[in-house]
C-alpha cells in the first residue's frame, strides 16, 4: 500500500508540474507573436538556419508558415507581402520522413523595398521564434 501511494504521488507530481512550452503564442488565429529580432544574421535568412515553425504532426505546417510571415513588419514597421518560391533544402529532422525534411522558400517584400528577400522555414522542427535581423515585428 505504501509503495502505490509513493507511486500516486510521483505520478501527479511529474503530471501535475509545469512545464515550459516551445509553443508559439498566437495573436489572431493567422499570426504569432514574435517577441524579439533576431541577432544572428543568418536566421531565416539561409537554409543553414531556418525558422522553426512546426506543426507538420498536427497539420498546421503551412498555416504555421503563413503565420510566421505574418508576424513580420519591414524594418520601418511596413506591411510585408510574400509568396511560396518552392521547396528546396534538404535537412536532417527527427520529424520527417526518414529522418530528412524540405524546407519552404519564401519571398518577402514591403513598400519602399528593392528587392524581395528569402526567409527558409522549417515546418518539420519547433524553435524559438524571432525575426529575422532587418526586418521588424507587428504590433497589436
């Protein structure tokens, strides 16, 4: 008998302790909400350091994505525009298939920029999230 009520109280203290979620924070239902910008300058900004959105398990990959994106603000608090440019990338992920995933390419421009600019996203692995360096963070 003491041993199942050491064990009962083992089991509601690992279940009944907090715990800290990688899970993003959603704003609205098409957006998350990023908290810092990102130092490293190639976060996002190569396919050696893609944003980690997750959400391929439950299916929300693409909508993870999309909710990433729409997070971002150009470097003046600009609206940003975007469009998929395909796959590419190969990476090794414990999430994919055999152990490899693809990451998404997007393009992103804003009002008054020169150029558009590729961000690489993961949607097979979770990260902490930030934007990346150049670009600015949507307010509500």
């Amino acid at each position: 008998m003491k041993q199942l009520v050491i064990a009962a109280f083992v089991l509601c203290t690992i279940s009944c302790s907090s715990t800290k979620s990688n899970s993003p924070i959603l704003l609205d239902d098409n957006t998350f909400e990023l908290k810092e910008i990102s130092t490293n300058s190639s976060y996002g900004l190569s396919e050696k350091n893609p944003v980690e959105v997750g959400g391929v398990a439950s299916t929300n990959g693409p909508k993870n994505e999309r909710r990433y994106l729409n997070a971002l603000t150009g470097p003046n608090g600009e609206k940003v525009s975007y469009f998929r440019s395909g796959s590419c990338c190969p990476i090794k992920s414990k999430n994919g298939m055999m152990g490899m995933a693809i990451l998404d390419n997007y393009r992103v421009t804003w009002e008054g920029s020169k150029d558009t600019v590729s961000i690489y996203i993961n949607m097979y692995d979770s990260g902490a999230l930030k934007a990346p360096l150049g670009f600015g963070i949507k307010e509500f």
